[in-house]
C-alpha cells in the first residue's frame, strides 16, 4: 500500500468545513434502495459520509488507504455504538479490491474518483465495482465540474502557485489554518497537483504544521460520462451537484450507473 501520505493531517481533516455544507450525505442516504441494501464505500477516510450512512442501511463496509483516517473512523464507530455486523472498515486498495461479495450500492464521496492519476488506477476502480456490483445495484461517482476551457484553466492554475487561505478552524487552545496551492499542472492530462497545508496557531505563534501532496484529475461533462460508459457500465441519472442541479450547469458532476445489459 506504500506510504500513508494522510498520516500527519488526518488529525486536523475533520475541522475543516464539510463539503457541500454536509449536504452531500443526505444525498447519499437517498440513493440506498432500501433498509435491507447493504453499501460498500470506496475511500471512507475519516468516516464522514460512511458513519451517518450505517443507520440507513443493513450492512455498510469502507476501504481506505490510509491507516491513520480510518482509525479515526473507527472511534467515530465505537462512538456511536456500531458494530462491525453493522459497518466494517479496512485498509485496502480501491483500485486492487476483491473482497468476494456484492453490493447493493457503491459509493466514492467527496471526489475520491479525482484522486486516480493514471490509466492502470482508472481501469483498476472500474474493475473494482465490476466485481463487487450486485446485480440490479448501482455506483454513484461525482467529480467537480471545471468553470472554463482547458486553456483557461491552465492559464488560471498557473496563477495559483503560493498559498492561500482556504479556511480556519478553532481547535485546542488556537486555530487550525487551512492553506492551498496548486504546486505543478500536468504537461498534457488535465490534472493537477495541489499542496493542502494544515497550521496550528495559539496566538500567533506556530505550533504544528502537517502537508498533504494529491493528484486532482479534472473532467468535462461528456468526457466524465463517456469514461463511465466506456468502462462496461450504463448511465441510470445525472446531476450538477448533490442538491439536483442540471448535469452540466452545476458545481459537480455526479453520475449514477449501472451494469451495462
């Protein structure tokens, strides 16, 4: 699984503001069929969108590669009294997953899909829901949707090169400050890297500080949903974002698929 790249801000992802203003989960919650439909999430992480989703569902299981989030996920589960007959988590590869059952849902919140930097990655996830598909279940996958042409973008992400302020947080006896930057754009795929700096301030003095490197692989509208079906799988809905906007005319671009056949 390589190095745990979430170790040093796992602590501090939750003080962050919630995506979508949270209104991401409900979201979720309305996609599982029924009480009895079991749901396997792809990068769980911390648990923000898995945890909430155990009580809607018979069974939930999420896989994650980083230890350090998901041990943060499993207090929030002792927490809340869920077992793991109810909700199991694990450290595991999304793009190298076989854990020998079916789903009635498959959901990959907040992005996750983004997170894949190569074709190898790519055909490895869609793989993964191949496998773990239940027959007349679905995957719902979102991705932000870009506000301009690539030649835009590029010009723009150029422009983003030192950090910015993205948001704070009080925490402890100070505040933790969050900083962006998109420190290098991919030559010829539309993908970029940014650096998310975690700092913890009492007063103005610096008392932590924790970086985290990802890939963010950017689509557009037709290309997103050409992937998908490329890939085995029929399209059942679209949106622009988790509150139904028009695919296309929205924040994000959320696909729910299907089997093909």
């Amino acid at each position: 699984m390589g190095i745990d790249i979430r170790a040093e801000v796992a602590k501090y992802y939750d003080l962050q503001p919630a995506p979508f203003e949270g209104k991401d989960i409900p979201f979720y919650e309305s996609l599982i069929p029924s009480p009895k439909a079991t749901v396997l999430e792809l990068g769980c992480g911390t648990g923000r969108v898995f945890v909430p989703l155990a009580s809607h569902c018979a069974y939930i299981h999420g896989v994650d590669s980083s230890e350090s989030m998901l041990a943060i996920c499993r207090e929030k589960l002792a927490w809340q009294k869920i077992g793991p007959d109810r909700a199991f988590i694990e450290k595991a590869d999304i793009c190298k997953l076989n854990l020998g059952r079916t789903f009635d849902l498959i959901t990959a919140p907040f992005r996750v899909f983004q997170n894949l930097e190569t074709d190898e990655q790519i055909d490895g996830f869609f793989e993964t829901v191949h496998q773990h598909l239940a027959p007349g279940g679905s995957c719902v996958l979102n991705v932000f949707q870009p506000y301009a042409d690539e030649a835009a973008l590029r010009q723009r992400w150029k422009s983003q090169g030192k950090d910015s302020v993205a948001w704070e947080q009080a925490a402890g006896n100070g505040k933790v400050v969050g900083y962006e930057r998109i420190s290098r754009v991919h030559g010829h795929k539309l993908i970029i890297y940014p650096t998310l700096t975690y700092r913890y301030f009492e007063g103005d003095e610096l008392k932590d500080e924790a970086v985290l490197n990802i890939a963010m692989q950017c689509y557009y509208p037709a290309e997103f949903e050409k992937l998908i079906t490329e890939h085995g799988f029929r399209a059942l809905n679209k949106w622009g974002g988790c509150n139904g906007e028009t695919y296309g005319n929205g924040p994000e671009l959320v696909i729910q698929f299907a089997e093909r056949g």
